[in-house]
C-alpha cells in the first residue's frame, strides 16, 4: 500500500460536505501510522479501507457515508466501511 493512499483518502473524505473531521474511534484506533505521523480516522489494508467520521448535525448520515464511499471507492480496493462516530453542531461563525 502507498503511505500516499491514506492522505489522499483523508482529503476525499474530509472535502466532502456534511463531514465535520475524521474521528479515531472509540479507543483512538482507527489510524494509519506513516513516518512521525499518523492519519487519524483512515484505516486501508489489501481488503477493506475503513473510514471513521464526525458529521454536521445537519448531514443525513446515511447519504455522507454513500458519498464518502463514492469518493474514495475508486482510489482503494476491497469494500469501504464508514462508521459515523459523532454527530456535531456547526460552529456560530461558519
């Protein structure tokens, strides 16, 4: 797997609208570690890519995660799971 696929993931999902940030999972555990950082919220191995989001209150949750799932499924192989961990407010001066 390219250390670039992670980052490139990450930029996918987060430009999508109705995605707040990427979330690390309940425990921190959803993560893809490079070189002195780590890409929280991307998981991708050879047989799925897992992606862990926050979402705007105002998002409906199932049409982001088709959209995130769009996104990205052509850049990986193997399914892509999308787990909405929080639902957040939009901040007053956005």
């Amino acid at each position: 797997m390219s250390s670039e696929i992670a980052d490139t993931v990450a930029a996918a999902v987060t430009a999508i609208p109705g995605v707040a940030s990427l979330h690390a999972g309940m425990f921190g555990e959803v993560g893809t570690y490079l070189p002195g950082r780590r890409v929280v919220g991307v998981r991708v191995t050879e047989s799925s890519t897992d992606v862990h989001v926050c979402i705007f209150a105002d998002a409906a949750v199932r049409e982001t995660a088709l959209r995130i799932r769009q996104a990205i499924s052509g850049l990986v192989s193997g399914p892509v799971n999308v787990t909405v961990e929080d639902v957040v407010g939009r901040p007053h001066n956005a």
